[in-house]
C-alpha cells in the first residue's frame, strides 16, 4: 500500500469517527441542559416570584394579584357534604414482589402491592386517606388524577405540598364528585415512581338513585408496566370475569401505562359507556371496533356476553394479559377492525348550551418533541408560560401534536370537553376528558371549564415525556402557594 493510501484509509476511520463524537457530545449537552431544566434550583410555579432569577423578580418581571386579593392553594380545602366518611390508608415502601410470570421485581408499593388496593367510594363521600412514607428516600405523595380535588389536595410536590418524605405522613381529603372510573399515582418524580409501582385504581360508584348505566356485573382492569412487565390488576396473565350467557358486563379498563394501548373485544358487541368517567349519551353497539386507550385515560366498556361461549378483551400482543368474560369455548379473534372514533359515537344532547358557550380567553398548545427535548410552544417545563384564568371563565384550548410520538394531554383537577378534531366538531355524544390522547399531526379544540380556582399542572401523561419538558402549569389569578419546585426543596414533581 503507498503512503497516499494509507493516508485516505486513516481518513476514513478518523473523519467518521471525529463526526460521531461531536454528534454524541451534542446530544450530551442537549441532554444534561435538559436535566438541569427539570432539576431547577427553586421555582414558584405560581409565576409570582422564580427563585432562579432574582434580577426578574426585582425588576417585576413577574405579575402580581390585585392587592389584597391573593389566595393561597393551602387554603383551598375539601367542601362540605352529607355523604359519609371514607377512611383509607396507603403507606408507601420498597418490596420485592414475585410476579404470577414467576418473575421477582424490585417495586415501590402502596400497602405492600402494586397496584395499591382499589379505592371504592361512593359519590357524595368525604374521602380522607392518610399517605405514610416507610422508606421512598425521595418523598412520595398522591395524585387523585380525574378527580376535581380542591388546590391543596392535589398531591402535587411543590405545588399543592412538599413531598412526603420517610416517616412522615399527609391526610388528604376531598368529596368524590362525578362517579366514575379514576386513579391515583405519585406526582413526586412521577415518571420514575409510577414505573416503579407507586399508584392505584379509584372507582366512585354512582349513588344507587342516580341514573348511570345498569349492568349485570363490573369489574375493573387496570394496566401498567412494572419492570418491563405489562401488568392486568397485578397479573401477568389476566383474569375471567364470571358471567351467563346474554349478562352485560361494566369493564373499566384504566391504562396506567405510558404507551397507549389498544383493545379489541371478541366474541361480543359492546358499548364504550364512558371515558375518563364520564358516561357518554346513547352510545351505540359496536362490533369488532378497536379501542385505542391513552396513558392516563379510562374506558368503561359494557360488554353483552354471547348466548354461548365467552368473550375476551385483549390488546394485539397475544404476550399481553387477557380478560375474559364468562365461560365456554373460546370466540374466534377479530381482525383488522375498525378503530372507534368519538367523533361521531352516541347522540348529542336535547338541549346542550356549553356547545354554543363564548369562550372567555383562547390559547394555543403546540406539543413539540425531538429525541431529547419536549417542548409545548418551543418551551419547556417551567420556562413554558403559564395558562391564566379567572374562575367562571370559559378557555377555549387549540392543543396540537407536532410529533414524536402519541401526547396523551392531561389537565390536573378540571374536565375539558372536546369540541373538534381537525376542523371537524363532533357530532355524537359531548365528550368530556381529563386526559386527551392525540397523534402526531392532530389537533384539537377542546373547552375548559375554569371552575376551580388553584394552581394545576398540565402535562403529557406519557410521563417519560413529562420529565423531558412537556409540562406546564394552568394558574388561576390571584393564587399563590408556599412550596417550591426545585433541587432546595427537593420537590420535583415530573422528573
Ligand atoms: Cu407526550
């Protein structure tokens, strides 16, 4: 080989190899700007004062509440009611549990299992549960995600409290509103504490005279990933609902994973008889359809079991843990069905003002993601400004996907509902969500009821996403709070 050659050959090892380490020192540097970003040193997520920048805060770069009109979320607490009081506790711990795959996890648990136990409440209950912290080093707390808690119930670290940290405990208490199928999880470094078990189901039965949809029997499949393994009430393998022939069967299906997941029912035509708890209007029998579930979201389907055999609830993966419905033989799997829409599912509403409601202020989410970034507007995080309300405003939220995967949106103590898709308004069944799962190039335009004065957290419940930046805060006017977000504080409520 002449020295030329030698040369142009060294050329083509070092000049690739020179791009690589740029390449990858590029990604390092995006990556830990983006660590430090959710690791600030102390944030007010109220706006009203950044710890991080003093010369802001001097200068008043920051709004302030009208004199005198300042209110703290601590003072936001649980209203009255006649219902009873439901006494619960959680206390969260280390444990290692030994899957029915024969697997052993190293899980954090709530009551020594993951999932904690199903909490069932009646509507109209006073709901006190009492969070003990046995040995999570970084603090736990507890999230009512879909559920209309005042301020400072939320359970978000420093926001609604500090994080409860080893040995130490936080009562929470609230009034179970709207019935429905809910959940709860820590929102201390949520993306890290839901994957490693901390959460459970909320089921709040209607009370027995109000009028929701009847059905023979209920059972609820709640689904997350714990240490790669998808789980079905805890189980690798699934679980058989007992029920005859013709019975119809209330499955409330939360997906507490952070990938959506899809279902198909088989043997069976069946109803999706509310989302994200709240019950639909005249949905329609469907057949074969599949039914995408979002992270965070729920999906309360009405199952009619066949005359003969029984049905079964499966996502694609044949890996994945089943539900079925009665007994017999098994049905014959459907095939390439139809994807439910709820564009166009259930009958509209006799008489529906909300529909024709004038939004009092308009904002524009756009949900952005590369490989190390989340953005919502090109921002992250705290550095994303905040929504603003007033209480009993109407706020008209244009929220799009610009890539990088499925956003399922969710927005802490409100309901939103769905007004269009794309341009289209839905034409079925008003839709009401705390959760809205949106592909890439969706977008959506959904009406927030601003009816509940605090400070809220809005993020990606793909809490993966959550922790890269796609995060923000929807603050009332006027509303303060004493904790702090930050590496002080040690509350780091998505990390
Ligand atoms: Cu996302």
């Amino acid at each position: 080989m002449t020295p030329k050659r030698k040369k142009k050959r060294r050329l083509y090892v070092v000049v690739p190899l020179a791009l690589l380490v740029l390449l990858i020192g590029a990604a390092m540097a995006v990556y830990f700007w983006q660590i430090r970003l959710q690791k600030p040193v102390e944030i007010d997520m109220s706006g009203h004062r950044h710890g991080m920048d003093a010369t802001a805060a001097a200068a008043g770069a920051h709004y302030h509440a009208p004199a005198g009109q300042s209110v703290s979320c601590d003072s936001l607490v649980a209203g009255e009611t006649s219902g009873p009081t439901r006494t619960f506790e959680l206390t969260a711990s280390r444990k290692t549990l030994k899957l029915d795959s024969g697997k052993t996890v190293e899980a954090w648990t709530f009551n020594g299992s993951s999932p904690g136990p199903e909490l069932r409440v009646k509507e109209g209950d006073r709901v006190v549960v009492t969070l003990r912290n046995r040995d999570i080093a970084d603090g736990v707390t507890l999230h009512w995600h879909g559920i209309k808690v005042p301020c400072s119930q939320d359970g978000v670290a420093g926001v609604t409290q500090d994080a409860v940290l080893p040995g130490e405990e936080f009562t929470y208490e609230f009034v179970a509103g709207e019935p429905g199928t809910y959940w709860y999880h820590s929102h201390q470094m949520s993306s890290v504490q839901a994957k490693k078990g901390l959460m459970g189901s909320l089921i709040v039965e209607p009370k027995a005279e109000s009028g929701t949809i009847a059905a023979d029997a209920e059972a609820s499949a709640f689904y997350q990933r714990l240490d790669s393994s998808l789980l079905l009430n805890g189980s690798a393998r699934g679980f058989n609902v007992p029920a005859k022939g013709g019975e119809e069967v209330r499955l409330r299906i939360t997906n507490a994973d952070n990938e959506t997941m899809k279902f198909s029912v088989d043997g069976a035509s069946f109803q999706v008889v509310a989302m994200d708890g709240h019950d639909l209007h005249e949905p329609g029998w469907l057949e074969g359809a599949i039914v995408a579930v979002g992270a965070g979201q729920r999906y309360d389907l009405l199952i009619r079991l066949p005359e003969a055999g029984k049905a079964v609830v499966r996502s694609p993966s044949a890996d994945d843990p089943a539900i079925t419905l009665g007994s017999g033989p098994e049905p014959e799997r459907a095939e390439g069905g139809v994807p439910f829409s709820f564009l166009d599912y259930g009958t509209p509403l006799p008489e529906d003002p909300e529909r024709e409601a004038k939004p009092d202020r308009r904002y524009e989410l756009k949900l952005g993601q590369s490989l190390f970034v989340n953005t919502i507007n090109g921002r992250s995080f705290h550095e994303i400004p905040p929504l603003t309300a007033k209480a009993g405003e109407k706020l008209l939220v244009a929220i799009s996907n610009e890539g990088g995967g499925d956003h399922p949106f969710h927005i802490h103590g409100h309901t939103f509902r769905v007004l269009s898709k794309n341009g289209v308004p839905l034409r079925g069944s008003p839709v009401v969500l705390d959760t809205l799962l949106t592909h890439k190039g969706d977008v959506y335009e959904v009406l927030v009821n601003a009816d509940n004065p605090g400070l809220w957290m809005m993020h990606c419940h793909n809490l993966g996403h959550a922790s890269m930046g796609m995060s923000m805060m929807l603050n009332y006017e006027g509303l303060t709070t004493p904790y702090r977000v930050g590496t002080k504080s040690g509350n780091l409520p998505d990390l």
